[in-house]
C-alpha cells in the first residue's frame, strides 16, 4: 500500500509540473466567465487509507469484531456547471472487509473483500478551498479471503453486488486535495438464508439476521493531472 501510495503522489506531481509548463491553471483557480471553470473541471489520480468495519444488528454472528485499515485507489474526472456546484465520477479499487475471532482459534483473522467502486458525487463549493461531496455508490465484489483462504464468491454466500451512499468533504491547493469520507453501504453483504464459514470454520448454519453491511472511513489524497 505504501508503495502505492508513493507511485500515485509521483505520478500525480509529474502530471501537475507538466500541466503547469503548459500554463494550465490549477485547481485552485477561477474564472470570471460563463459555465464552467477549471476549479470544477478536470481529471487526476487519488488513493489513501481506509478504515473498514461491519454495521447492522447481524454483525454479531461475528466474536470480538474489529475494524480493518487497509486502502484505496483510483481515477476521477469533474465536471463543473458553476463555481459552486459540480459533479464527480470516480473509478475505485476498494479494498474492505473487517477483522474478528475464528472459531476453534483463539487470533485474530482477517476477512478481505475486493471491491471495484463507481461513485457519481455532487460537489460544492463552500470556500475557494473547501467542498463538499454527496452522492451514491455501486460496487462488484471482483475477490474475497478469508485468513489464508482465497474464497469462492458464488459458493461463500457474498453478494457480488453492493450499493451505497458516499458524503464527505475535502480541501484543495492547487493540483492537490486532501479528503475523509465516510462509505455505508445499503445492501445485506451476505445473501439471504446463506451459511457462513470463517478461515473455513462454520460459525453460523444460516444468517437469520441478514442485516449485515459494509461500513468504511476513508481518508485520501488526490492530484489533479488536467484541467
């Protein structure tokens, strides 16, 4: 994840000097003009941490359930109708998932879920600098592990499709922006009636509470590589 992280920011600053020797402007800036502006037009890269858990009165099938912190990354391109309002399609890889006892062990395993994410955000300007971000989420479920065990999606009892909602805020200055957001999803993760295995133990014949949803904190950094 690091290292991921350290090729988005390079890339990014390669792609922002470059745009800047153009004499494009950044992100920060405005025009005076009619329709849209380069502060809410423009495509770059993003990625950061997230800090995932299980929400919903089922999650408690699971023994001493904990959160996961593990990462995200991706491309998004803006679109701007006025200075204030705008909106954001982005393209993620997400990784969620959650951490929690195992039955028959006495550790800590962790569950991985792969997610490929396609949010559609309304963005507002509060300040030159400060926004806002509101908007929906679906996702498809591309891999799951659990400990060791690379799982089966369509024998594991996961539903290969989710849907969710996003709201969230983020700062600017220049080509960067820095964000925390906050992802519920709105679908059950497990599909109804299914038996669930953890690290290959059963711990449940089947869900009789299929309230069981995905729940994540991300925090991120983006760069803007044209506008």
């Amino acid at each position: 994840m690091k290292y991921l992280l350290l090729l988005l920011v390079s890339l990014g600053a390669t792609g922002a000097a470059h745009a800047q020797v153009r004499g494009l402007p950044s992100a920060g800036d405005y025009s005076e003009g009619q329709g849209t502006t380069s502060r809410n037009t423009g495509f770059g890269i993003k990625g950061g941490l997230s800090y995932s858990d299980l929400k919903g009165s089922g999650a408690d099938i699971f023994t001493n359930l904990n959160q996961l912190k593990t990462f995200h990354a991706g491309v998004y391109g803006q679109y701007g109708f006025t200075h204030f309002a705008s909106v954001q399609v982005e393209l993620l890889y997400s990784r969620k998932g959650f951490q929690a006892d195992s039955n028959g062990l006495k550790s800590q395993q962790t569950t991985q879920l792969n997610y490929i994410e396609l949010p559609i955000l309304f963005v507002g300007n509060i300040t030159e600098t400060l926004s806002i971000h509101l908007g929906p989420q679906v996702s498809m479920l591309s891999s799951a592990r659990t400990g060791s065990q690379d799982l089966d999606i369509g024998q594991s009892g996961y539903n290969r499709f989710d849907f969710g909602g996003i709201v969230g805020a983020e700062a600017r200055l220049g080509p960067a922006r820095v964000g925390v957001r906050y992802d519920l999803s709105f679908a059950n993760l497990y599909k109804s009636g299914s038996a669930v295995t953890y690290n290959g133990h059963p711990i449940s014949t089947l869900i009789t509470d299929n309230n069981i949803r995905n729940s994540v904190l991300q925090v991120y950094l983006g760069i803007g590589i044209a506008h």
